[in-house]
C-alpha cells in the first residue's frame, strides 16, 4: 500500500525499496503492480490532508509537494 501510495503522486520520479532479504524483496515486487483507487486515495487525504507534515523534524530537505488536484494522480 505505501508503495502504491507513492507511486500516485505526481512529483514522484521514483520508488525506493529497502529490502534486506530475499523474501522481502520477492513481496516488494508482487506489490509494484498494486494501484489504490480514488476511494482509498481519498480516504488517506482525510486521515492526513495534503500537505500536513505530520513531524516537521523529519524533513532535511524541502518536502514533496502535495496533490491538491487529484486529476494529477497517476493511473
């Protein structure tokens, strides 16, 4: 699900994985081609609207932007 999330936003160019071992990797894989429709998308925005850090620590860099118009979303 979260790589599926990652993949709809549109200022994503790509997603890291971080597997450590061989199982990890193979259910990593199985789950590239998962794609989370507007329902779920539009249920994660209510649970943490766009552009909500939910810990401003946790950002070195200038933090992705968020999708306010979700005709921007990847399918």
């Amino acid at each position: 699900m979260a790589t599926a999330f990652v993949r709809a936003h549109p200022a994503v160019t790509a997603v890291l994985i971080g597997p450590r071992r061989p199982e990890q990797l193979t259910d990593l894989l199985a789950a590239a081609d998962v794609e989370l429709g507007d329902d779920v998308l539009d249920r994660i925005d209510e649970i943490v609207p766009p552009g909500v850090d939910v810990n401003p620590g946790d950002f070195y860099i200038d933090p992705t932007p968020p999708i306010t118009d979700k005709r921007l979303r990847r399918r």
